[in-house]
C-alpha cells in the first residue's frame, strides 16, 4: 500500500506592465515561466484579455507560496489596491522598475 506524502508546491503572485509602464496587471500561477509565455501568446494570437488589449506582459514583482490560498489572498489584496500603492510595493524589491522577465527564462 502506498503512502502519501505531503510535497511542496510553489504558486506565485505576480504584477506585469507593458513596455511604458502605463498599466499593470496582477495575477497568481503555479508556474511563472509558463505564464509569462501565455501572456505574450496571447498578445501575439490576437486573444481578447486583458493583457492582449494593453500589451501587458514584463514582469515587476513577484512573491512564492507554498500555499494556493495564501497567493490567492495575497492576489485579491494587491488587486484591490490603487497604481500608487503597488508601484511602491514594487519598489521594495525593485526600485528601477526593471523587467525581470530574464530570471524566468
């Protein structure tokens, strides 16, 4: 009989702009890479989201979990925050706004 084991997982929040830095988008995943890429694919496909409409796909910041409904709730919040209060929370970790899409590729 086998036993199960309790794993560990990683989800992320994350928060995108596009290239002027006018927009921003915040999402959650299990897989950053992947959605990162699904994001560009969607701009590129002609998709109708969010991030196709506003060319929103360079990454600002991100957070791990281990737990789906921690980054689900640290999401809601962030998401239910004004520009001006995430762009600060950016800079805590990023202060030139950089894109940081290179430490997902």
């Amino acid at each position: 009989m086998m036993q199960l084991q309790e794993g560990y997982h990683t989800y992320y929040i994350y928060i995108i702009t596009n290239k002027a830095k006018t927009v921003l988008y915040t999402g959650v995943t299990n897989h950053l890479k992947i959605r990162l890429g699904q994001h560009i694919d969607n701009i590129t496909s002609g998709n109708k989201t969010f991030a196709s409409k506003y060319n929103v796909h360079f990454l600002l910041y991100y957070e791990k979990f281990t737990w789906i409904q921690e980054a689900i709730a640290r999401e809601k919040e962030i998401k239910g925050w004004r520009k001006e209060k995430k762009l600060n929370l950016i800079k805590t970790i990023n202060p030139e706004l950089n894109f940081l899409n290179h430490l997902f590729e």
